[in-house]
C-alpha cells in the first residue's frame, strides 16, 4: 500500500457488511506511522455474522474477525499496540478463558495495553465477546 495521507477505510469482503449499522471495520491514517482503528470484532463468522453458542468459541472466532482487518491493512497481531474488551456477564472463568486465548494469539512475548469492560448485552442478541483495536506500524 502506497504512504497516503488520506484516511483508509477497508470493510474485508468476508466479513459482514457493517454500512447499514452505521459503522466501519477499520481505518487507518499514514502520518508518519500508519495508525489502524479497528472496530469492534465479535465472534460473528463471516457476512451472515453467525455466531456460535459459547464464549471460547466466540473469542477465537473474533480473534479471526481481527486478523482479517489487520491483514487487509498489511498488518498482524505484532502491530496491536491497545485493545479493548467487552464481556457479556463477565466472570472470572471467561476471564481466564480470554487470558489463554490471548496468550495462544501474542504468544506470551509481546501483549498489548488493555482494557475490559463489563457488560449486560452487547450489539447482538447472542453475541457475547467483542475485541476492538489500535494498531500502529511504521
């Protein structure tokens, strides 16, 4: 991708059109670094967003739902410099269930800055996990 100075919006193709929802998966701005903007990833897999019955299930399949945004930005999980998590129900079984999964995804090395958040209910009925993200790269 050529150093633009106008934002970049990219909604991947295989994920779910979020248009008439009044958002966007991602934008990224090059100013000298490309800072990426990702919106929040839920467990939803692929344009029909179906999402599976259990919170593992979800966050592995959000995790999905990241990399492809990050990857149509030319960017990984490495870039990742600030999340922020949404918990439906928040417990400390899903917490430990987030950290294992998380671990499996940095690999332990580098994590980036955090913050979770509670909730009774996200967008979705049945959604029960959603990851957003700020991503840098030189």
């Amino acid at each position: 991708m050529e150093n633009n100075k106008e934002p970049q919006l990219i909604n991947p193709a295989s994920l779910f059109n979020p248009s008439p929802y009044g958002f966007s998966h991602s934008i990224s701005v090059d100013s000298p670094f490309r800072i990426c903007f990702i919106s929040g990833q839920s467990g939803g897999v692929g344009e029909n967003h179906v999402l599976a019955e259990d919170f593992k299930t979800q966050v592995q399949d959000a995790f999905k739902n990241l990399k492809i945004v990050l990857q149509s930005h030319s960017m990984t999980v490495e870039n990742i410099v600030k999340i922020t998590l949404l918990i439906v129900d928040h417990n400390p079984e899903k917490l430990t269930i987030w950290a294992e999964e998380a671990k499996k995804v940095w690999k332990g090395s580098f994590l980036p800055t955090s913050t979770l958040i509670p909730v009774s209910q996200l967008a979705l009925p049945g959604m029960l996990f959603e990851i957003d993200a700020i991503a840098v790269k030189s």
